[in-house]
C-alpha cells in the first residue's frame, strides 16, 4: 500500500510540475499587441527586402488609389501605340 501511494504522489508532483512549467512558458512566449504587430511589420519588411523592392517603396508604400490610377494610364498608354505593320 505504501508502495501505490508513493507511485500516486509522484505522479501527482510530476503532472504539477508539467502544468506549473506550462503555464510559465505560456506566459512568457505571449506577446503583447505591440510587440506582435512590431514583428508582423519586421516580417513584412524582411519579405519586401528578399523580393527587393526598392527603400522609397518601403518607406511609403503606394497609395491604393494613385496604383490604380498608374494602372490605368499604363493601360492607355499601351492602346495608344500603332498596330504591328505587316
């Protein structure tokens, strides 16, 4: 009996010892929102780096309305050209 009860309380201590050092790693790998969207943003600059995109980009990036203002006139400019002669 003193055999089943000193296998039972070493379980129970490891079991806690697993929880307590669950707990702990929980805490400290959480981040707050400001440290998780400064890593969002160290991501996202570090992807435009690797697919290099030039620094003026990547300090203002384009605003959405100009983009597709540049995208229409590109669009016009290419209708403006002559056709292939033959």
């Amino acid at each position: 009996m003193t055999l089943y009860l000193l296998f039972g309380l070493t379980a129970l201590a490891l079991v806690g010892l697993v929880a307590l050092l669950w707990r702990l790693w929980r805490e400290y790998a959480r981040l707050n929102p400001e440290v998780e969207e400064r890593e969002r943003e160290l991501a996202s600059l570090n992807d435009a780096q690797a697919h290099r995109v030039s620094d003026q980009i990547l300090a203002r990036p384009p605003d959405p309305d100009a983009a597709w203002q540049t995208m229409v006139e590109r669009g016009a400019r290419g209708q403006r050209r002559r056709p292939p002669r033959r």
